[in-house]
C-alpha cells in the first residue's frame, strides 16, 4: 500500500513535469492542454479560482463531493479508508452510447506541500480489490493515472490544474470532446470553479 500511494502521486508528480504539452483551447479562467506520446495521450485542463489553494485541496480531494460538478460521476462511496491520506473509492459513470456503464474501483492519494512553491496534490489511478469484482452490469474501466495539482497564487486564489492519462477506458467520454464536437471538458471545468467558488 505504501508503494501504490508513493507510486500514485510520483506518477501524477511526473506528468505535470513533462515537456511539450500543446494548447487547444483557452477561455476566460480555463485553458486545456493535451499531450501525446506513442499511444498514449494526456489532457490538462487549467482552471484559475477565487478560492485559497486549502480549500480547494480539501473541496477536491473528497471525492464524494465529485457528483456535486462532474456529471460523469454517477456515484461514488468509500470502499476503504487506507490512512488520513489515502482512500479507496468505487466510483460508477454513466453509459456512453452504445456501451454499458462504467465502473472504477481508485486508489485517492492527497498530499500536502512540504515547502511553500510546491502544489497541493491529488492523485487517483485504478486498484484492485477482491472485495470489488467486476460486475456484469458495468464495464470496468481503469484510469492510469489521474488528479489534481492546486498552486496558490496569494491568499484568495489558486490555479487548479486536473491532469488525465487517457486509456481506452475513458476515452469514448473524451473522443467527442478533443475532436471539438463536444463542450464536455470546458462544461465540467466551468461547474468545478463554480462549485469550489
């Protein structure tokens, strides 16, 4: 468990350093980034808030708060509280057309900053649990890796970044989206700054 929590938030702490993100979009108080490499591809989405980066981190990294701004979350329950900074959630999405609805079972790692520059952290990737087989009634997807990094820009507001690393699993929810036929990632980054606001 240690070594997944360790390993979750060196992943996430990794893609936000690389090199050769690409803008595609930018709004108001939202820009969103996307990065390719081999068959893999990642989005960052940018969101500046009117909020203090604490409550943001606190706001974000409960996940059953999820439902209250990001409508691809149908449902989500604690599985299991591993420590103060690590919970197991099992997280339900709504059926694309034509599929079944998903299914997640994440691993939630929140950290706070050690020093002053450094962001408030919130990383997710998929687990397995015995507790939690896949069920015929949903398709079991898995993130890779997934969360949040809050910087603070003084002490009323705070540049909210959300990274994902898309696998299979996620992206007949992001296809429409990144080809622009879809506002879906500009909708759910708007109702986040207004839920965190």
């Amino acid at each position: 468990q240690a070594y997944l929590s360790y390993s979750n938030i060196a992943a996430l702490t990794h893609l936000a350093r690389k090199s050769g993100w690409d803008i595609t979009k930018t709004l108001d108080n939202v820009k969103i980034w996307t990065h390719e490499e081999g068959a893999v591809l990642s989005f960052k989405v940018e969101m500046q808030v009117k909020v203090p980066s604490h409550v943001a981190f606190s706001l974000l990294s409960d996940f059953r708060l999820r439902q209250r701004w990001d409508r691809h979350f149908l449902t989500c329950e604690v599985l299991q509280a591993v420590s103060e900074e690590e919970k197991i959630y099992h997280v339900t999405a709504p059926p694309t057309t034509g599929h079944k609805p998903r299914d997640f079972v994440i691993l939630v790692s929140q950290r706070q900053p050690c020093r002053p520059q450094e962001p408030y952290t919130v990383a997710v990737r998929s687990v397995t649990l015995r507790a939690v087989p896949p069920s015929p009634e949903f398709c079991r997807s898995e993130i890779l890796c997934a969360g949040f990094q809050i910087h603070s820009q003084g002490s009323s507001s705070c540049t909210v970044c959300y990274f994902n690393q898309v696998t299979s699993g996620v992206m007949p929810y992001l296809a429409e989206n990144l080809t622009g036929s879809s506002k879906s990632i500009e909708e759910t980054a708007l109702e986040c700054i207004k839920f965190l606001e």
